[in-house]
C-alpha cells in the first residue's frame, strides 16, 4: 500500500478562504443531490489553483459566479478530478462556487459521511468526512457560515441541520424542506444533518442572561420515556457550566438526535449533536448505574464543546487534544459535582493505567499533542482523551481553579470564533499565572509514562528522601527529557503523625519534580517515615515506592487522600499477585488476611471506598507493572489470589452483603455506592460454590439493571449452569432491546470457557447480529479482545487468530471500528516472546492483505516496525 503520513511541521495555512457555505441537499437512498455553494477569496498573494477534497464524487455540475462550464469548453483548462480532490484552476481572487454531486446513502456502510441506516438519515464529518458528502477544503481551520436546505419526502417528517430554521415549506411531488442558518462561523467537520422519523422529547433552558432555548430531543419511536435523564442531564449541564466557566449557550435551540448506528459515542455538531443511542437511552429496567453516568456524562461532554471545539477550534488535526483533552477533564469536574469526586478519579485512573500506559508503552505510542499520522481517524487515542485530560487536570492543579478560570477567560477572550493550537491554550494559562509554563509544555510534545522513583535513607532522627524521574524511550522518541510533574505527597509514621519537609520543598502537600530528581529530609524521631506518593493521581506517571505491607496498611489507615488509602490496597493486591506468579500454589500470609479484615471493619460504613477497596486489579492494570507477561501464568495467579481472597474473607464479605439493604431503586449516589459495593462482595462470594444461591437470588429479587447484571457478571465465577441459565432467561426478556442485548452478548465474549469460539460463532450468527453495527461488533469482538485476554491470548495462538479472520472482513465495512479492536494485536511488546510470535504472525496476515484499510494499515505497518530497544 502506497500511503503518506502527514506532519504537523508541515502545517501551512488554507490558500483560501470560504466565507459562506450555502447547502442544497435533496434526500434520496441512492441518488442524494447535493448542491454546494462557496463563496471564496484567496488568501494572500499567490497564483495556486483551488484544491478540494472529495472522496470519490462525481461533479454534475460546476459553476463560478453562476457561470456554468459548458460540455463543449475545454474542462480540463478549468479544473481536474481526481478520486481524491477537485482541482480548480480559476485567477480570480474572489468568487462564487457552485458545485451539483450525488451520493448513495444507502450505500455507505463506512458510517462516514451521510449514510442510511435503521430508516434514518444521518451524517457523521469528523474528522474527515464532509469530503464524502461534498467538495471542499476540509481542514478545521477553514470557517464558515453556513444555510443548509433540506429536502425530503414527507415519509421523513423531520429534517435537521445545524443552527436555527429560519423557513420550511411544502414542495411538488410529496415533498418538504427546512431551511437552517447557524451564524457561528465553524468548520465542516461540525456541519451535521438528520433526517427521519422520530419520538420528540422538549424543554426549554433559560440562561443566566434570561435567554430562553429551546431544547429538542430525537430518539427511536417507542422510546421516548429512555430519554427524561439524558434531557435533564443537558439541563444540569447548561447550568453547571454558566456556574463554573460562565458560558452561556448562544443558538435558539439545542437539538440531540439517537442512533443505534454510529461509529463513536457522540459527535458535538453546532446545535446537533449526533449520539450513539447508548448515550442517551435510560432506564430503571435496562440502564445500569454505569450507563445513567455515562448518559450524563457524554451529554456534558459533547454539550460542553459548544465552547471548548466549536466556538475555539482546532487549527489542525495534530491540535486534536487542545478540544478533547480539556472537553474530557470539563464533563470530568463535572461529573465529579454530579456525583462523588472519588469514585470518578478512580474511574478516571483505571482508564489510564488499563489502556493509556499500554498504549505509551506500544507502538502507537504519541504525545499528546501528535508528530504525524497516516490516517486522522486513527487520532481518537486514550492518549490524546484521557492522557490529554491529566495534562489539563495538572494546569487545574498548578494555578488553582480560580487560576485556571482566568485562564479559561482569557483562552476565549483571545480566541472566540478562531481555529488555533495548544500553545495557544498554554499561552493563555501562563498568562492568567505567575507560572513559567515552559518546561510544562513538554508535556504535549513528549511521548511515553514517565517513572518516578522514591529512594529515602535515615540516620539518627533524619530522613532523606529522593524522588527521580525517568521516561524511557518510545516508539516515536528515543531522547527524553525531564518533565514538570506537580506530586502530591504526605509523609506518615505508623501512627498515622504527618511530617513536612526542612527544606519546604513541599507547599500545601504537593512539590514539583521539574529536573532528574530532587531531595529533601525530614526531622523525625521515628525509625519509619513512609512516604505516600502521587495523591489523587496528581500527574500521569508510575510510581516506584518499595513499601512493605504493613506500610501500605498503614496508608490506608492513615492517609489524609482517600484516593491514596485506595491506592495502597491497589498495590498490596497486585503485590500478593506476584507472589503467586512466582511460587504457584503458595497461600498469602494471614498476616496479610488480618490487614485486610481491619480494613474493612475500619471501612464497613464507608460503601464506597470499600466498594472501591474490595476490587481486585484487572488483568490489563496488571500487565503495566510487569513485563515479559506469560498470559496464562498471570491470568493463574490472580484468579488463585481471588479465591484465596473470597475464602479467607468469607466471613466479613457475607456481613458486608447483608449489611447492605435492599431497598427500592433510585439513581442516587449514596444508593450508587450501596449497590456498587453489594455486587463486587457478591461477585467475590461467587467464587465460593456454597454461596451460588445468594448469585440467583441476586438476579431473581433485582428491580434494576445494576443488580441484574451484577449478578450475571458474578455468574461467571459459578458453575456454567448456573450461568447458562441465568443468561437464557436474560436473553428472553430483553431480546427487543439492542441496547440491552449488547450487554448480553458481552457477557459471552468475555466468559472464560473453553469452547469460546463456538460461543462467539453462534453470537455472531445469532438474528439481531450485524456486522455493520458498529455497537454489536464491539459488543462481541472488541469485548473478546480487550477483555477475555486468558482466551484471546490463548498460547496457540487461536485468539489472535480469531479476531484476525474477523478483522479482515470488518476492514472492508468499517474501517474505524476495525482499526479499534486491532489495538490489542498491536500491543504485543508487553509480552512474553511465546506470545510475541504469534501476535505478529497475525499482524502479518493483515499487513499483506490486498486492500487493507489505511486505518489498519498504519497501526498495523507501526507496529510490526517496532523495535523496542
């Protein structure tokens, strides 16, 4: 495959700029008319032709100032087509473009674009897919107003476009139209268009300014009564951030469309935004906890970037985290308002720890703010997300929220209605502080986890510690340099006594590591001072702290950060993990036992820092503390340690299960953390065969989705009729409902049985099972891949093997969902050399595949480049 990477350093402005937009789409299955008019003006002083892109579009016609290009001119003196770009050779400096071209919606099962699906009209442009649907400069520093006209069959009541209507009409021919004008210049990739027949939910919001919007919300008919959270989710969201950031909304309406088919999870149109139904549809039978905090959470999210996307955009591609990094820590703070500051930074932690350190430690591994890429898709990254999120979150640390507020004042004082880049944000911080933020910069050019080390030594009543940092080279880097990494810290004895340091290096419990490492002592009579490192995981890194186990008790005793207390307990497991690797068939001490009693006796009132607490670490957590994994060794070693665990706290789970009411349902966080910490105790019990009828009766007496699947979940740790049962009555009551049946099908790509494929092949056969479902093929193959890695690193090879076959078959329908579940193929460097082999061999049959996408490809081509050194 022939392909060409794209830098940042080679960045250069538009040639040209395109003031207006004026859209006339008339809406077919197979035969979408698109009539496209652009008012343009060259930039500066050149004599380059107009370059627009197109993906495989025919022109039907062409015009410039309503002039058409005749069949008997020359047409090759005034532009050139290619599959990829229109090229227009015209010296005049200002004028008016008007190009016709068809599509075929029904045809488009990339999800790109304006497809059809599920009887809906829909369009999905970011990050490069407005080329699909029209002609233009479809880069986001191009900014323009846009009129979009919609025309449909009556068949299809609503018609929806950015911006607010401003007219709408009957036509010949049983047909209709709507007129939409959004004012905010903004870039083609938030240009958006619904059309389709729906159940309509509305409200209104006034803003603090007493400006009334209207809110409308679209969901598949039938469903209407799943959309209440999602609507007053908005609601919360529009309020907190007038609260907070002081941004008010600015269109007259608000719209949310739902669809079961969509590539991403939302899309944060101007004024529509297009969410994956997931996101949106809630409700006490079928929505768990976790997916009313994902609904609010992803409606914030994508509500936010009305701000932080739209209004301030992205200069280019390579700026992608300057909008999703700071949108992801905003719906983040927000969240955390919502509902409980620990519980969502735990969330947060085991996000990075799962899946952005594998990929910093991968091939793929980039900054933050990336160097270049093949394929723009391929930059919807947990790095440029969530690593991008900590980035921010630390600005938030340094300056304090007034600080960053200032900051953020003036970040859209400065850049309201521009496209610009993260130095442009980093500026605007510095300027609301007193910091020199430059050695802080680094952080979005600098690929890789970086380590800190804790070293400390006593004599008499003086301790001496010394934090370092080290990152070691990366796929993309081979030289590194230090950081600026704000720590924070508390210093205890093992009666919990807090120190500070002589040198005041610590202020307010945090210090900054800003070169290789840095020292400081302590006056104290004690023989022990332990140090507790990274509170409330205040930067993106390691940590290297050689405690022993009664000082990590003594953490979670004793330390003043909740977040440290649970990240003690972390450690301990993982700890008891590796000694089970190393001597297979050992018992952890009772000592060890007896520590973990007393924490939860300490905790019994606390739900959710026990729930929290009483989580073992997941295998993908595992994985980054260690290297050269043997998969089936480690998968052995933590599921001894469980068992162990369930039998020598046996006792103190059952008082935990019971102690906890069952009570009518209600999204509420203290019944949250009840219910969170009743299904982990009970998945732990699971494993205890005398206790499997506290597991049915779980799943029989539940009045929700969060007890029916906690216990289907604990069912996995039972026997596999118990199992089998309990999932064929699930299937049965829920199989009208996609959403819910994803949950289903989950369970049985992530269940440990020895006859998975057949399991997986009868999933894939089974009737509501599509391919060009991007949320089922997640459902089964990404939940397969990601997370039953026993079986998917099955050491013949059969997993790998598996998801490759499947893989190339997806590629050819979707190449975005494709290129997401081969991540795990990818990150074959963590692994021991038996596992190595194989992986690349499948990496190896996708790489040499006729036709292979560049979404795969470049993933693919990196990392069987790699070599780590």
């Amino acid at each position: 495959m022939s392909v060409q990477a794209k830098r940042r350093a080679d960045y250069l402005p538009p040639a040209f700029s395109i003031a207006t937009v004026d859209l006339h789409i008339t809406l077919h299955p197979t035969n979408t008319r698109v009539i496209s008019t652009l008012s343009i003006k060259r930039q500066g002083s050149h004599t380059d032709p107009l370059v627009l892109d197109g993906d495989n579009l025919p022109v039907n016609s062409l015009k410039i100032n309503g002039s058409a290009i005749s069949d008997d001119s020359n047409e090759a003196q005034f532009y050139e087509l290619t599959e990829s770009s229109l090229t227009l050779y015209c010296e005049l400096d200002a004028f008016e473009l008007t190009i016709e071209t068809t599509i075929s919606p029904e045809n488009n099962k990339a999800l790109e674009g304006l497809y059809l699906s599920g009887g809906a009209y829909c369009t999905q442009c970011e990050a490069e897919g407005f080329r699909r649907i029209t002609f233009f400069m479809d880069r986001p520093d191009v900014l323009s107003v846009y009129t979009v006209t919609v025309v449909g069959d009556k068949s299809i009541p609503m018609l929806l476009s950015n911006g607010n209507p401003v007219e709408k009409g009957e036509l010949p021919d049983n047909q209709h139209f709507v007129k939409w004008h959004d004012p905010h210049p903004k870039p083609c990739y938030l240009f958006a268009l619904v059309a389709g027949d729906f159940d309509l939910l509305c409200d209104t919001f006034t803003t603090k300014s007493g400006k009334d919007v209207a809110l409308e919300l679209y969901v598949d008919k039938g469903k209407k009564a799943q959309g209440d959270f999602a609507l007053a989710s908005l609601k919360r969201a529009m309020k907190w951030d007038e609260d907070v950031f002081g941004l008010e909304y600015d269109l007259d309406i608000y719209m949310i469309v739902a669809v079961d088919f969509f590539n991403m999870g939302a899309m944060e149109n101007k004024g529509l935004n297009v969410f994956n139904s997931k996101f949106v549809l809630a409700d006490q039978n079928s929505a768990t906890d976790d997916d009313f905090f994902n609904v609010e959470s992803v409606i914030a999210h994508e509500y936010f970037h009305n701000w932080t996307g739209n209004r301030v955009t992205c200069r280019d591609w390579f700026q992608l985290s300057l909008k999703e990094g700071l949108t992801v820590f905003r719906d983040q703070q927000f969240s955390a308002d919502m509902t409980s500051a620990l519980s969502n930074r735990i969330k947060h932690v085991r996000v990075m720890r799962e899946h952005q350190f594998a990929e910093d430690s991968s091939a793929m591994s980039h900054p933050i703010r990336p160097e270049e890429v093949i394929e723009m898709n391929n930059f919807y990254t947990v790095t440029v997300y969530d690593k991008g999120a900590e980035v921010i979150r630390m600005f938030h640390t340094l300056l304090g929220a007034d600080g960053f507020r200032k900051g953020m004042d003036e970040y859209f004082k400065r850049h309201d209605g521009q496209a610009v880049t993260c130095d442009d944000f980093v500026s605007a911080m510095q300027s609301a502080s007193k910091l020199d933020l430059t050695q802080f910069s680094r952080w979005y050019s600098q690929s890789g986890t970086p380590t800190v080390t804790v070293k400390q030594n006593v004599e008499q009543d003086v301790h001496t510690f010394t934090l370092s940092q080290y990152t070691a080279p990366t796929a993309d880097q081979a030289e590194k340099l230090d950081l600026y990494i704000p720590i924070n810290i508390e210093l205890i004895d093992s009666n919990g006594n807090h120190y500070t340091d002589n040198e005041g290096v610590i202020r307010d419990g945090m210090l900054i590591l800003n070169e290789p490492s840095i020292t400081f002592t302590v006056n104290a009579p004690e023989k022990t001072l332990i140090p507790v490192i990274l509170g409330n995981f205040s930067a993106p890194v390691k940590v290297e702290n050689a405690l022993d186990t009664l000082s990590l008790l003594t953490i979670f005793t004793h330390a003043r950060d909740p977040f440290n207390r649970w990240d003690a307990l972390q450690t301990l497991y993982d700890r008891c993990i590796k000694q089970l690797e190393s001597a297979p068939g050992s018992a952890i001490s009772d000592a060890i036992w007896d520590g973990i009693k007393q924490a939860i006796k300490h905790e019994k009132h606390n739900v959710e820092l026990l729930g929290e607490c009483l989580v073992i670490p997941s295998f993908e957590t595992l994985c980054q503390t260690r290297t050269g994994v043997k998969v089936g060794e480690l998968a052995r070693a933590r599921d001894a340690f469980c068992r162990q665990f369930s039998k020598a706290l046996k006792s103190e789970l059952l008082d935990v299960f019971n102690g906890i009411a069952r009570v009518p349902y209600n999204y509420e966080q203290t019944a949250v953390n009840q219910r969170r910490c009743k299904n982990v105790v009970l998945a732990h019990l699971a494993r205890l065969p005398e206790h499997e009828n506290l597991v049915v009766e779980h799943f029989e007496n539940a009045d929700n989705m969060t007890d029916t699947l906690g216990a289907l979940k604990s069912a996995q740790y039972s026997s596999k009729a118990t199992f089998d049962k309990l999932m064929t009555t699930f299937e049965s009551k829920w199989n009208h409902d996609p959403l819910v049946l994803d949950k289903w099908f989950a369970l049985h790509a992530t269940q440990p049985s020895e006859d998975i494929f057949a399991t997986i092949t009868m999933l894939c056969e089974h009737p509501q099972f599509t391919m060009g479902n991007p949320n089922r093929v997640r459902a089964v193959i990404g939940s397969f891949a990601f997370y039953n890695s026993e079986k998917f690193h099955a050491v013949d090879g059969s997993g790998y093997k598996y998801v490759t076959d499947y893989l190339l078959k997806l590629d050819a329908i979707n190449p975005q969902v494709a290129s997401r579940i081969v991540t795990p193929l990818t990150q074959w460097q963590g692994f021991a050399q038996e596992h190595q082999v194989l992986m690349k061999q499948q990496l190896g049959r996708l790489l040499n595949h006729k036709g292979l996408s560049k979404d795969v490809f470049e993933k693919v081509s990196k990392s069987l480049a790699y070599d780590k050194h």
